[in-house]
C-alpha cells in the first residue's frame, strides 16, 4: 500500500514518523515522508522518499524567534499556534497533490493531512503524541474531574479546533465531526505503557503502542573531537533544549547559566544549542559544544540529560535509561517534566523563568550521585528497549486497514 506521513515542524516532530515509515518500508509498503523543504536531506538519508510541503523555513527557528518577541510564554504560545496554522493552509496545495497519490493518509500530531484527506474521502490512521488529550468516558469520573475535562476540552476548541475548521472551510470541507483529527478507525499513541498506562476507558480504536525509534542514519559518523571529549573523562550530561535553545539574549542567559552550573557542580558536559552565544563564551576543557547528534548515539554514553522536555527527547533519555530533567517552555513539556520526576527518574523540572546557577548545578549534582535513581532509570530504560513500538504499530495497521 502507499502511505502519505505528512507532518509539519522541528526534527523532534518528524523522528517518530521516519521510524514508523522505516517500518512501513520494511514490511512491504511505499511510505513518503511529506515535511519541509529544509527537512529533505534528513529524510532521504534514510532511504525514505521525500516530498517537500509549505515554505522552505527552519520552524524551530522561526517559532523561536516568536517566542523570544512575546511579553510572556501564553501570549508566545498562542502565537506560535497561530504561525504553525498559517504554515498547515500554505502547505494543502502540496498536500491535496499527494493525497491524490496514495492509498492511506498518516494523519500526524500536527494536523497535516487531516483537511486533504477528508476532501479526498481518503482513508486514514492517525497518531497522538499527547495521551492526555484523548477524551475518556467520564462514567466513573469524580464531578470536579468532569469540571477540569470541560475546560480542558474548550481550550483545545480554542486553539486547534476553531482554526483548523477555518482552514476546513476555505478548502471547502465541512468542519471536523466528533472524532476530530483523529481517526475513527486506529489512532496511534507511540508512547511505552510503562511511562503511562493506557486509559480503560479509550474507545477501542486508540492503541498504544510503544514508542517509535529511528536508528541514526546509515551514513552518519560521529565527529572525531567528540569521540576524543567522550574517551577523555568520565560520561557526561547532555544538554539539549532543542529549539527552544536558538538566539537572543534569552539564549545568552540561559547558557551562561549552565555553563556555570555546570562547573559548579563539577561534571563534564555535551552542549547542543545556543550556537551564537558558545560561540562568544570562553569553554573549560570539560564542555563540549556539539551540533546535531543522533540521540540514540549519544545518549547511550552519557551520564544524564537535561532538556526542554520535547516529546521526542524525553522518550530517548528514558529509552538509553539515564536521568533526565526538563526546562520547559511550553505546553506538552511541562507535562513530560513533571512525569520524569512522578516515575522517579529525574528532579522536578525548572521552569525556564525559575531557572538559576544554583538550582540547575543541584539537579545535575543529584542526576548523577543519587544511586536509587539512575537505577530506576536504567530499569525503565531497559524495559523500553524490549519493546518493538513500530512493529506493534504495523501490524495493527495491516489489521484495521
């Protein structure tokens, strides 16, 4: 069968769909990975086709810099959602020609191909990264449970639904029905059962499976003066804040924040990010400035990580079983912050304003001396690498469709 996987944002967005693609391939079928222009190189570094969508922009980049210009991170936020809507609608015209291409539509976490698919009357499978946004039976539900359900469900009306029907209608289709851009046939939930528990009370057609990993790619060699930092000394923490670490003077901040915290609690440490301010800070033998590196590379030979709490970083700390904290900035990371310290396996998260030498140079202090935690972690993650997330993701593909 052809699958279209279109999603729409930063790498940490598109890693889970090129593992689930990679498992397509392998399983027989024809998946083409449907993102930005910048993302080409990425994709096809896999040997998975590639079909470019929207504007040619680094979206981790520009949602920054909207972020970086906005009084506070609501008013940033809803700004954000506003760009990454206009970014869907300029991509439907690439959209609505590949739907036309395929037999099923991959209806990503962002939206993308949702509005496409509805027009073609196109069979879907969709993915949820967010298991807290899947409506549950709320028989059984205490009547303040119900209270917080409802203004949780009228936020979620705000910011996605009301734009996302706006778009439905200049495309000239009619507003989402009552499974929104899920499908109501398999929406899946690439998350391990053991980080959160499947909700009894799902309709049936949600199915966790197990996260979603793509290996590095087939040609891609780690930098020799990274391999000389790592055999130098002891392992070291990571630190990736992915997009949210990109320019300002918020970034200036930020990084000399760490890098004395860093030195305060005397551990070596792998920087990715803030690339204009390292580039203006003097770096002690013990830091290294790295650019991009596969995850499941580095991370299986460090310490720890801190990071913004991104869906796609936390599930690769858990799965190479080390500490983990997060800075979170945004939405869904403070929700994957605060579930690293409930399983036990990182400090409670710090928010980025609340963020100091003192309070970070603890947390990396405890990361790496507390004995019962990185045991629990290395548990975690040993049981996450046993599981087969995109296996169990395809066959309940091949058996709904």
């Amino acid at each position: 069968m052809k699958f279209l996987i279109p999603t729409i944002g930063t790498r940490g967005d598109l890693q889970p769909y090129l593992a689930l693609a990679l498992g397509l391939q392998a399983a027989g079928h024809q998946p083409v990975v449907a993102t930005h222009p910048a993302m080409r190189r990425l994709v096809e570094q896999y040997g998975v086709t590639f079909a470019p969508i929207g504007p040619d922009i680094d979206i981790g980049y520009e949602t920054a810099l909207i972020r970086g210009k906005s009084p506070n991170w609501v008013v940033g936020f809803l700004r954000v959602m506003k760009f990454s809507f206009n970014m869907l609608e300029q991509a439907h015209p690439d959209l609505l020609a590949l739907c036309r291409q395929t037999d099923v539509v991959v209806v990503s976490h962002t939206a993308a191909g949702s509005v496409e698919a509805d027009q073609l009357n196109l069979p879907t499978v969709s993915v949820t990264l967010m298991p807290q946004a899947i409506p549950a039976d709320p028989q059984g539900q205490s009547w303040p449970q119900r209270v917080l359900m409802k203004i949780a469900g009228a936020g979620m009306g705000l910011v996605m639904t009301r734009p996302l029907d706006q778009i439905r209608k200049r495309a000239g289709v009619g507003p989402m029905g009552p499974t929104g851009i899920t499908s109501p046939k398999l929406n899946l939930i690439p998350l391990s059962p053991r980080v959160i528990a499947p909700d009894p009370r799902w309709e049936p057609r949600h199915r966790m499976t197990g996260y979603w990993f793509a290996p590095a790619p087939g040609e891609w060699l780690p930098p020799a003066e990274l391999q000389d930092f790592l055999q130098a000394g002891d392992p070291p923490v990571v630190i990736s804040l992915g997009a949210m670490a990109l320019s300002g003077e918020d970034a200036m901040e930020a990084a000399q924040i760490t890098l004395a915290a860093v030195q305060q609690a005397g551990v070596r440490a792998v920087i990715q990010g803030w690339d204009e301010p390292m580039r203006r800070l003097a770096l002690p033998a013990t830091v290294f400035h790295a650019g991009s590196i596969p995850h499941d590379w580095l991370l299986q030979r460090s310490a720890a990580i801190v990071h913004h709490g991104g869906f796609g970083t936390t599930s690769a700390g858990l799965r190479a079983g080390i500490p983990g904290m997060a800075i979170p900035h945004i939405i869904d990371q403070f929700i994957w912050g605060a579930k690293l310290a409930e399983l036990g396996v990182g400090p409670q998260p710090i928010g980025r304003s609340k963020l100091a030498v003192l309070n970070l140079a603890a947390a990396l202090d405890q990361m790496i001396c507390d004995e019962a935690m990185r045991a629990r972690a290395a548990e975690l993650g040993a049981a996450i690498r046993v599981e087969d997330g995109v296996c169990t993701a395809i066959q309940q593909i091949e058996a709904v469709l």
